[in-house]
C-alpha cells in the first residue's frame, strides 16, 4: 500500500522524527500504524516537498528554524524505510494540469494528496502498456 502524508500528518511526522522523539509515543494510531510500516518497508509513504516549505516557514516563524542536518535527514529518509520523497518535477506538474484540472476544487494543499495518487496509478498504468 502506498500513503501519502497530509500536511498536518506531515508536521506531526516531521516534529517526532527530526527532534528524534519515538514514533512509538506518537498518539495518532493510525500515522503510528502507517509510519512503522513505512519503516518497516512494507508500506510506502510519499512526502511532498511542498509542504517541506510550509514546514520550514512555519519553524522559522516560530523561532525555532530547522538546521541543516535535520533537512539532509529528510531528504535521506528513502535510505531509512519505503519513503518517497516527491518532488513535483515537470512530469508532475504536467499531469497535473492535463489530467487533474477538473478535480482541483478543493484548496491545493488538500488536493495534492489525491492527485498525488492519482499520478503514480498513471504513471505504473502507463508502464505497463505496449
């Protein structure tokens, strides 16, 4: 099964892993459930680099901004377990634009995740033809 995470599920996520805080002591269930998994290579996660700049804003907002070593831990967490760091190249965007139009109603951040998946069911269907 493939996830991708939710800008909240993101922040959450980001705020365990980062400051090095369990994923164990997380109380959202199923992010935990989905997370271990992940870890354990059995489920993949995609992280959209988009929300990564929210992210860092909102850390850098607050006082307390993100160093360089906890964003090269992102960006290695494909080494760490089944992630898949994304990050909206050309090919994305335009299948966003060809193939999603029509269903962007909702603000882009909640719709990314949709379209997300949509993208990769296209892109391993399209493998597959001859």
């Amino acid at each position: 099964m493939n996830f991708c995470l939710t800008k909240e599920d993101f922040d959450y996520f980001l705020d365990h892993y980062l400051h090095d805080y369990p994923i164990e002591n997380m109380e959202d269930g199923f992010l935990k459930t989905q997370l271990i998994n992940c870890f354990n290579w059995e489920d993949e996660i995609s992280l959209l680099t988009y929300y990564l700049t929210h992210y860092l804003k909102k850390k850098s907002n607050s006082g307390n901004p993100i160093n360089n070593q906890q964003i090269n831990l992102y960006y290695e967490l494909g080494n760490s377990g089944y992630f898949n760091v994304e990050q909206i190249d050309r090919e994305f965007v335009k299948y966003l634009f060809h193939y999603s139009r029509g269903k962007m109603t909702e603000p882009l951040p909640e719709t990314l995740n949709m379209i997300l998946q949509n993208y990769k069911d296209h892109t391993y269907d399209s493998s597959f033809c001859i």
